[in-house]
C-alpha cells in the first residue's frame, strides 16, 4: 500500500473503513471471498482424495479460474487505491488553494477597511472645508451688508458735507459783508 503525503497515524476503524470501501469499489465482496475460499477449500478436498486425473485437471482448471478472478480483484484494488491516493492528492492541492483563497480573501478585507479609514478621515475632511466655506460666505455677506451701510452713511455724510459748505459759504458772504459794511 502506498504511503500517505500524511503523517498522521490513522485509527484502526478508519483503515478498516478504507479497506472495506477499496474492496467495494473492485467489487470484491463477502461471496467472492468466500467462493476463494471455497475455492481452496475444493482443491484441498481434490488434491487428497483424487479419484482419478480427469477430475484434477477439472479442479486444476476451477482453481486457475478462481486466481484468475483472486489476481483480477487485486488489480481493481489496485487501481481503486491508486485511485484512492490521486483523489487524496486532489484533496491535499485543494486545502492549500483554499488556505490562498483564505488569505487573499483575509488581504482584500484588509485593504477594503483602509480604504474606508482613508474614505472617513477624506469625507470628514470635505465635510470641515464645507463649514469653513460657509462661514466665508457668511462672512462675506455680512462685509457686503456692511460695505452697502457704509456707502449709504458716506452718501449721508457728503450730502451733509455739502449743506455744511453752503453754510459756511453763506455765513462767509455774511461775515464779508459785515466787514465790509464796518470798513466803510
């Protein structure tokens, strides 16, 4: 029997449950067993009480057939167990590619969280610069209110301005004609 790519000892009802199924997969079952040892068990009979060559040929030719059948089961076994080592080689390749598929599965999900942290702390980001912009514009809408206020008191100012220069004017043309009229 071929040894196994593993190390570890197997209990004895689990080679019997292996034997059992190889011989159930080259069809060697309990009868042919048995019709082997029956088999046998004529040849036996045969060999101590020949009667007569005719009758050993006989029984030479049956027991031939039945290695024939005993040495065609064997090679079903073997075939099964060979077939039985391929599939538990299959069965190895496919643990490790599952271990891969495990671990590049394990490298994604890893990947996909910092995408996301780096996602959070952008979008938090984005979310600050968009309260920073509102505030700017609050601002800039209070200097524009403030600015067209300014305007209209430097509107009032000049309009003033202007009415306290034709006071002055007036109360030039005043005060000349009163020099005037005391110098004459």
């Amino acid at each position: 029997m071929a040894a196994s790519s593993r190390s570890t000892v197997q209990p004895v009802e689990s080679i019997s449950e292996k034997l059992d199924e190889i011989f159930a997969k080259a069809k060697i079952d309990v009868a042919l067993a048995g019709r082997l040892g029956e088999g046998m068990q004529t040849l036996a009979d045969s060999v101590t009480g020949i009667a007569d060559v005719s009758r050993a040929v006989q029984f030479t030719e049956k027991y031939a057939t039945n290695v024939q059948k005993a040495a065609e089961s064997m090679e079903r076994m073997h075939v099964a167990q060979a077939g039985l080592v391929n599939a538990m080689q299959k069965l190895d390749s496919f643990v490790d590619h599952t271990e891969d598929f495990h671990q590049g599965i394990q490298e994604l999900t890893q990947t996909l969280q910092r995408a996301n942290s780096t996602y959070a702390v952008t979008l938090q980001k984005i979310h600050q610069d968009f309260e920073n912009s509102q505030n700017i514009y609050t601002n800039l809408s209070q200097s524009m209110a403030d600015m067209a206020q300014a305007k209209s008191e430097t509107e009032n100012f000049r309009q003033e301005l202007a009415r306290l220069n034709e006071k002055l004017s007036s109360l030039n043309n005043v005060y000349g004609n009163m020099l005037m009229a005391l110098k004459s």
